[in-house]
C-alpha cells in the first residue's frame, strides 16, 4: 500500500474534500520541504524520510488536527537521520496563524451550522500553507428574548461577544481572523471586533434560513403567541405545526430584520465575500464561500490588509446608501455607528437623512416589501443592488479580495453569478424585477427618516 493508499484508508473523507491530484500534489511539496529543512539543521547527507512522516504530513495537512502539531514537544533527530513528524512542525519556519471564529451552539437555528462554516475556513487556510484554530463564542436569539426579562440581556450580548473575540485574538499573536455569524447581534459585535482588533479579517455571514409553508417566515410567531393570549382562538394543533415549521433550516429568518440587515451591510462595507451575504444557508454556496474565505484571508495576511483599511469613511457610506435601497431595519443606525467609533469614525444620523433622500428604493423584500431574503439573494442580492446603484457609491474602495468594489462588481459579472442564479428565482415564478426594482421604474427614495425635536426627544 502506497502512502496516499494510506491516506485515503486513514481518512474515508478525504477524497470527498480533495482530488487525488492535489493530494498527490502536496505529497511531492511535503518531501521537498522535508529536504531543505533537513539542509537547514546542518544536515548535508542523504536523509531518509519515513513513509509514516510523509502520510501523516499529507493527511493532516487537509485536516484539523495538524493545527495541534507544532505545539508538540521536539523529538530527537535520531542517530539514522529520520526526521520526526512533531520536529518537523515545531522547528520549520513560522507559519501563517489564523484565528477561526464562530457563534456556533444550539441557541437558535441562526448559528446551529457555524460550526460547519468554520471547518470548511480551516480547510481553505491549510489548502494555502497556514494553520487555523477553531474558537466559538455562542450568542442568542432576538426572537427567542422576547416577552420576558431576557430582552435586556441581548443587547448587551453584542458587547460581551466583541469583548471575548478580543480575548481570544489577544492571547496569541494571529496574522489574521475569520470570523461567522448570521444573527441580530452577532454581526455587529463580529465587526466591531475585527475594526477593534485590526489584522487582517474576513467575516462570513451564514446564510438565510428556507421559507416556511406559503413562504411565511418566523414572524408568525406573534400572531400565534397573539392568538394563544385569547379565549379559542388557536388549536393545539395550529400552535404544534408552527413550532415544527416555523424555522425550517439554520440561518438567519428570512426577512429584512436585524439579522438579514446586518448581513448586508458586512457585505456592503466590504467585509465579506462578494455575494455572500443572505445565501440560502443551506445550499453548497455557503461551503464554497468559507473554503474561499480560509484561502483568501491567509492571502490578505500576507498582504498586510487591515480592517481599518477596509472600513473606511467612504466604506460606511457606501453601506448606508444599500441600506436606504434595500429597505433595511432601522437598527443598522445603532450598529453601523457603534462599528465606525471602534475606528474613529463618527457617523452622524443626519448622514442617514440625506443619503435617504437621494436613494431609489429598490428592495420588495419582507416585512416592508412582499418577498424574502432568499428570493432577493436569487434576484442576485447585494452586488445587483450595488450594480444598479454604481453611480451613487465610491467603488474604489478596498474590500477583502484584496480588490476594489468596482473591480468586484466587473468580476462577478464576468463570472456569471446574475445568470447562474436567476433560475432559482423562477423556481417561485419570479423575475428580478419583482424583487429588486429596476432604478428607472422605481416611484419611492430611501427607506428611513430620522426624526429630531419634540417628536423624538
């Protein structure tokens, strides 16, 4: 048995995650580094490298365990020059650090797959060359706060999960950070975070949850609690078919609330992958955007890119003007500016006002349109928006591909993300247009006013 045999014996998985010719690939890497390091020690003779070394080294490359390894205690270099696996890892040169982040837990369906998300990040970051170490920190739901004292924990959830990121990023000196949350609070703390702590950051929103029966989202849930309050109004049926519908799959509820908002705006500062934000959470697009992201955030390590050089002024305003298109929830005024101040950057509510002003309003997505997340990611989502608004944003700014919002649009374009995509709109019998009004046929600006005076003391 050859040493990939054994490899693929060792780890049954493997082949449904890479192709033999990248293992192989690696395998022929592993022996030449092997070599120069052995050269490196002083070593000039012919060594001989163990086959277990080899498998071992190719295996745990593709897997979480090797992020283990160079903690280990050195071997010996034995009188026969075999070079041990665990020397061979401690002593190399210093590899790539990457801190991979999630609000994964069984609190609410929101963040039930993160864990999922950040296996598929640590894949992309050993595909490139460097090590990831998986963190959590579990947050809560909105939803689930509601109608008792828990509602005043969740708020100040969003500190404590920032708080604790910086913990775990200041304890070891990472070269860059991963981040995944798809919910109300998270995503805001996630992002204060990465602007707070300031190396190199992707985040990856998880997603939006399917459609429950008649493409009803989560909302129901008041009108059932509603009807449970009154005299025969509601059967235990009724009450029993919602808990086992209402939130049909992990991801965010799939209207334009905090959560689904929050999303876009990661994506709209330039946080996230291009088209990330809202993706059906379960669909293979969300895997293909985490391995993505564990191999792009490693490239933006050795680039030096920074949140801080991301998130610019002109990056905030740019969001904001998505927001007032998309017809976003009016917390992203509490959250956007907390985000900014971890910058230095003051974003003034008047700043909302007259973006509002001059912004077609394009999104017919629940609760203040007809239609839902997922069908507005179909319709093509945040890059659609950002295209059909071209001439009201900054696209010069920089965004985590290492890339200009208008190189990103050109590209996704060329990639054929609008048309790959459309199909599953008309699944449901729509047309872009019926969920992301064209610019031109539009009759409403913005989507929020702020008050001021007496009105809103």
């Amino acid at each position: 048995m050859n040493t990939i045999e054994k490899i693929y014996t060792n780890y049954d998985g493997l082949l449904e995650e890479f192709s033999e010719e990248v293992i192989q690939s690696r395998y022929a890497v592993f022996y030449e580094e092997i070599e120069e390091f052995a050269k490196s020690l002083g070593i000039r003779e012919k060594i001989q490298i163990s086959e277990s070394l080899l498998s071992h080294a190719v295996l745990d490359y593709f897997t979480d365990i090797s992020r283990l390894k160079h903690f280990h205690q050195a071997k010996h270099i034995n009188s026969l020059k075999v070079i041990s696996y665990e020397t061979y890892w401690l002593l190399r040169r210093k590899p790539i650090q990457i801190l991979v982040e999630d609000v994964y837990g069984d609190s609410h369906p929101g963040s039930a797959h993160l864990d999922a998300v950040s296996r598929q990040v640590v894949y992309g970051v050993f595909e490139e060359g460097a090590f990831p170490a998986q963190f959590h920190v579990t947050d809560i739901c909105d939803g689930c706060a509601q109608g008792h004292d828990g509602m005043n924990m969740v708020l100040a959830s969003r500190e404590v999960i920032c708080d604790m990121l910086e913990i775990h990023a200041g304890f070891v000196p990472w070269d860059g950070m991963v981040m995944s949350s798809s919910c109300d609070k998270s995503i805001p703390a996630h992002l204060k975070a990465a602007a707070r702590i300031n190396i190199p950051t992707i985040f990856i929103p998880g997603g939006s949850m399917r459609p429950g029966p008649n493409q009803t989202t989560s909302l129901v849930a008041g009108d059932i609690s509603l009807r449970q309050k009154r005299k025969n109004e509601i059967t235990p049926e009724e009450i029993r078919n919602y808990k086992l519908t209402g939130c049909p799959s992990v991801g965010a509820c799939t209207f334009l609330g905090t959560a689904s908002t929050m999303q876009c705006m990661a994506e709209a500062l330039g946080m996230a992958l291009p088209g990330n934000a809202l993706v059906p959470a379960t669909m293979r697009d969300l895997t293909e955007y985490s391995r993505k992201a564990g191999k792009q955030v490693v490239r933006l390590a050795k680039a030096g890119i920074t949140p801080s050089m991301i998130m610019t002024k002109e990056a905030f305003r740019n969001a904001i003007v998505v927001h007032s298109a998309i017809g976003g929830s009016t917390n992203a005024l509490i959250h956007l500016p907390a985000i900014a101040k971890e910058l230095g950057i003051e974003l003034d509510p008047e700043l909302f006002n007259e973006i509002n002003r001059k912004i077609p309003h394009l999104g017919n997505v629940n609760p203040s349109g007809k239609h839902l997340t997922e069908s507005f990611w179909f319709a093509g989502g945040i890059p659609m928006v950002q295209v059909m608004l071209k001439d009201h944003l900054d696209l010069d700014v920089l965004t985590v591909t290492g890339k200009t919002l208008g190189e990103n649009l050109e590209e996704i374009q060329r990639d054929g993300f609008f048309e790959r995509n459309i199909g599953y709109l008309h699944n449901y019998g729509l047309e872009r247009e019926d969920v992301i009004t064209p610019v031109e046929t539009t009759k409403e600006m913005g989507s929020i006013a702020v008050l001021k005076g007496n009105l809103a003391p």
